[in-house]
C-alpha cells in the first residue's frame, strides 16, 4: 500500500528515475564535487582546474566530461568551464537538504544544549 502523501513524489521519480540516477552518481563522486564547488566561485579554465584539484589531466578530462553529460556544468568559448543552472539548483538542493535533515537538526540541538550545560557549570563555579 503506497503512502497517499508520497504518492506525488514516487510518480515523479519514477518517471525521472534515469535521469535522476545519472546526476546523482555524477555529484556522488568526491573530484567531481570538488570541480562542482570550484566552478561555484567562477568559470575556469581546464589548466585551472588541473592545478586546483589534485588528479591526473585523464581523470579530470573524463570527470568533466561526464559532468558535462548530465548538464550541471558547461564547457563555453575559449575551453572556460562553468557551472549550469541546473548545477547550481542541485548544490543548493543538496545543501539545503543536508542543512535541514531531522538528523542534522537534533545534533545542533544537541550540541547547543550541551554548551549551555557547561556554561552553567563554569558559570555556577566562576570558572
């Protein structure tokens, strides 16, 4: 029996499921994510991004190849690389969601209580 309030959102994956698949390897990779977040400052060149992430000019080529191919960045005039607007969308989609998890939440609650705890102590014994 389908859970009538996600109902909507497994239509939708399901029929996106391909799709959705291809992008979320795509970021799931640590180098790729690395470029991601590089091409976020601003666009760069391909000799850049060999400097700023520490692979082989093979692995990078294929990782920003395959980025490319799942549209969450492209390659413009004069071989400069960019982010899209999709890319951008999925970064923040990911951030937020990671920000705003329940898990998150309850340790940043956590570690909030925690601290007043000990600013009591220290408090109560002019530590």
């Amino acid at each position: 029996m389908i859970n009538d309030n996600f109902s909507d959102l497994i239509a939708s994956l399901e029929i996106s499921f391909g799709e959705l698949t291809e992008i979320i390897k795509a970021l799931g990779n640590e180098s790729r994510l690395k470029i991601m977040i590089l091409l976020l400052s601003q666009p760069q060149s391909y000799s850049n991004i060999v400097n700023e992430i520490n692979l082989k000019k093979t692995a990078i080529s294929n990782h920003l190849t395959r980025l490319i191919r799942v549209g969450l960045i492209e390659r413009g005039d004069y071989g400069i690389y960019e982010i899209t607007g999709d890319g951008i969308e999925f970064l923040k989609a990911i951030e937020s969601s990671y920000q705003n998890s329940p898990s998150r939440q309850l340790k940043n609650f956590q570690k909030i209580e925690r601290r007043k705890v000990s600013e009591s102590f220290l408090n109560r014994f002019n530590i």
